[in-house]
C-alpha cells in the first residue's frame, strides 16, 4: 500500500511544471486511510520575478545644495533595464537616475519638480512585470494591421466611380481641360471643404490670446544667481583688444587636413587661446589667483586649470581642463570635444565643473562681435572670444583687410589692475599672431 501511494505522489509531482518550485510538508500529518500525500507549495520563480523594486536617489556632492526632480516616465510605464526613469536637476548639472531591472513603474514617490536628498525614496519598479504586455503589444497590432489591407482593399471602388468621369469629359469645353490636367475634377471639391474650417481656425488663432507657463531651469536660476552675486562682490572692469587672426586662419588651412588625418580630431580656434591663456597666466599671477572671501586672502595657484564655457539647452556649463600649461593643441582640443560631449549628453559630473582658475567663453560660435562676460566666482578673471569679422586695418602705413577678432577680459580689480590686465591680453594678441609660438604647443 506504501509502494502504491509512493507512486502516485511522484506521478502527481511529475504534472507539475518544472519551472516552479515544491517542497513536501513533512509535519502534516496523513490520514492512514487516505491513499494520498498532501502536496504543499514553498514559493514558486513567477514570484520573484514580480518582486518590487525601490529605487533611491544617488549620493550627491557636499556642494550641491538643491535638487529638484523631473519625471521622464509615468505609473505604469514599461522600462527596460538602465533606461533613464527620471532626472534630478542640481544648481551645477542634471544626474540621470536609470532603471536597475526592466519591469513596470508602479508608484512615483515624489512629485515631479520636488525636491530630494541623497537616499529619497523616488519611485517602486515591479520586476518582469512588463515583458508579457511588451510582448502582447506586436501581437495586438498584428491584427490592426491584418486588418487595415481589406480597407485599402475597400479604396478600388473610388477609382471605378472616377473612371466614368474622364469618359464624360470631352464633351467638356477644352479651357477647364488645361486648367484640370494635373487635379481631376473630383480631388477639387474635398479641398474647398476643408479651405473654409482653415480659414476660421486662422482667424481663430489670430484673435486669440493664450498664455503657457514652464517651470523656470534649476540650472539657468542658479547660473544667474552667480553671476549676479559676482556682480555685487567683485569690483569688475573690462578692457578689450583686438586680434589679428591672419597667421592663425593661415597655420589652420595648412595643417588641419594632416592634424585630422593624424589624431582623428579637428584642430579649431579654441585650443589655441586655451594655450595662449597658460602663457599669460604665468606671466601675470595675479590674474591666475583667487580671493578667499572667508579669510580674506589672496590664493596664488602654480597651476593652470582653465573652465571652458559650453552652451547647453538647461544653460551653460563651464567643465574645467586640468593642467592646461603642460598641454599641447592636440591635448586640448581632445579635452574640449570630450567635455562637450558629456555636456551635450547630460553627462557631466560636479568633478568636471570643480575648480577652475580662469574661464574663457567662446561667443564667437553664436556670431556675437562684441560683449562683456561676468566673472565666474571664486575667480579672478574671464576671457570673452567674439567672432572674427574682416575689418579695414592699418598695417605698415597702409589699410588692409584682415581677419580680425576682439577679445575682452573682464576681471577682479580688487586684485588685478589695469595694467596687469592690459599685459595679459597683450600676451595673449602676441601669442595667437605669431605663427612660431603657435607651431611649438602644436
């Protein structure tokens, strides 16, 4: 009788999928009369793959005082693993917080434009949930579209119902013909229907007066907020110069075929007022220094870590090249395309913004022929680059045409002077002119 009731608990065992998992009780206790073990499930794998998920926000930087969040997903959305679900927006840059497994989103924790810290809960994410309904969806549309042929189908009685007209049209006076030859007679009626509604709906918009409101960019408050805090600090004025930029457009048209071809980059302007600032950085100290407002000091740095302003759509964004004074052309220019590409990608981190000693914005990229930067606290002095125009000139007794760019250096007077500031823009026209200097940092 044992043997008996033995098999039919492996024959009932044996029915069951193998992918779940069993466990017998051993304590329950049988009835002797009963010719069957009582079978008890443990948890099967279907339940862990609908495990939930809580996501939390990443550790920030003791520098990042606000942090506001901006949804990209809604509740029962699909994700697949490492999809961005959401992003945090900070006074510096944007953290992009992705999805850890794929599954469905099943709860948004924190309101969208909410602010965060560093280990908020921020949504719950049910594992594996969405693969059936991500796998249901083709199945769904496949009859959609199995169904949409028999209503093209459906379109050949239009065509027989057109071919009648062309038969009735030579009795037609020939002037309509020629009017007609490109649009028959039927397409002419639909298109006056709709001109009608058209025309309403743009007297419509005409006369009407909307209004959209856009929560202002974490990013674009905090910039302006530093530069109007530099403004109310720093005692700041700006000289200007202008630079011949003949020597440098020429050294360009000459090497930049061989300079792609060697490093697999473009050798543009940049890199060469990048250089061109380390040499007037070492020459006037003072306008590589910093004022520590909480002591009182002035800090006087021996390296040379140069931000380079870089236009985003959430607002600018200055990443800093690091010991610029022991770089050449093709060192920078790999610097500035890798730092704009992690800007364009929302991929900067606050290390790459960290520090700096000097800041050199390129207004020239958008067509601008003059302005004035704002310092970029805690520094001492910024660089403004313009486009380059060509300007009447007078070289040797003569006028000339000649490219020419102006440069602007706003700057701290509380630490540097006009003629310190006058030097160092003049080191950096003689650098950028002459096409010797240029050919050794290359």
């Amino acid at each position: 009788m044992l043997k008996g009731n033995n098999a039919f608990a492996r024959q009932a065992t044996a029915a069951l999928s193998a992918s779940h998992a069993i466990t017998l009780n051993n304590n329950v206790k049988s009835d002797p009369r009963s010719s069957v073990f009582q079978i008890q499930y443990f948890r099967t794998t279907a339940a862990y793959r609908d495990e939930v998920v809580t996501v939390r926000t990443p550790a920030f930087a003791e520098s990042v005082t606000e942090r506001d969040v901006r949804w990209e997903k809604a509740v029962g959305d699909t994700v697949s693993e490492d999809e961005v679900v959401c992003e945090i927006e900070t006074d510096k840059t944007s953290v992009q917080v992705p999805s850890p497994v794929a599954g469905v989103i099943e709860e948004l924790l924190v309101p969208d434009g909410g602010k965060v810290e560093s280990g908020t809960a921020l949504f719950t994410l049910r594992k594996g949930a969405g693969a059936p309904k991500a796998a249901g969806a083709p199945k769904a549309e496949a009859p959609a579209a199995a169904a949409s042929p028999p209503t093209s189908a459906t379109l050949p009685p239009p065509p027989s119902s057109v071919g009648p007209i062309p038969t009735a049209m030579p009795p037609v006076p020939p002037v309509p013909a020629h009017a007609m030859d490109t649009k028959p007679v039927s397409a002419i009626k639909p298109t006056a229907a709709p001109a009608a509604p058209a025309a309403q709906a743009e007297g419509g918009a005409k006369g009407a007066r909307t209004e959209s409101r856009v929560k202002m960019n974490r990013m674009r408050l905090r910039i302006a907020q530093r530069l109007k805090e530099a403004q109310n600090t720093c005692a700041m004025l700006t000289t200007f110069n202008e630079v011949d930029m003949s020597n440098i457009t020429e050294m360009r048209k000459t090497y930049k075929d061989a300079f792609l071809k060697k490093h697999n980059i473009k050798l543009g302007f940049m890199s060469a007022f990048v250089k061109a600032a380390a040499h007037a950085l070492a020459d006037q100290p003072a306008v590589n220094a910093v004022i520590d407002d909480t002591t009182k000091e002035i800090v006087y740095r021996d390296y040379v870590d140069i931000s380079v302003a870089v236009a985003t759509p959430k607002g600018l964004v200055v990443p800093v090249i690091r010991s610029v004074d022991g770089m050449n052309f093709t060192d920078i220019e790999k610097a500035i395309n890798l730092l704009g590409e992690k800007a364009r990608k929302n991929e900067l981190a606050v290390e790459d913004m960290d520090g700096g000693t000097f800041t050199i914005s390129n207004g020239g990229v958008f067509g601008s022929m003059f302005g004035t930067p704002i310092i970029n606290p805690p520094q001492s002095a910024i660089l403004g680059m313009h486009g380059i125009f060509d300007r009447p000139v007078a070289v040797g007794g003569k006028v000339e045409i000649r490219p020419m760019m102006y440069v602007a250096l706003t700057y701290d007077h509380r630490l540097i002077d006009g003629r310190e500031a006058v030097l160092f823009l003049r080191k950096i026209k003689s650098v950028v002119e002459d096409p010797r200097v240029l050919l050794l940092d290359m």
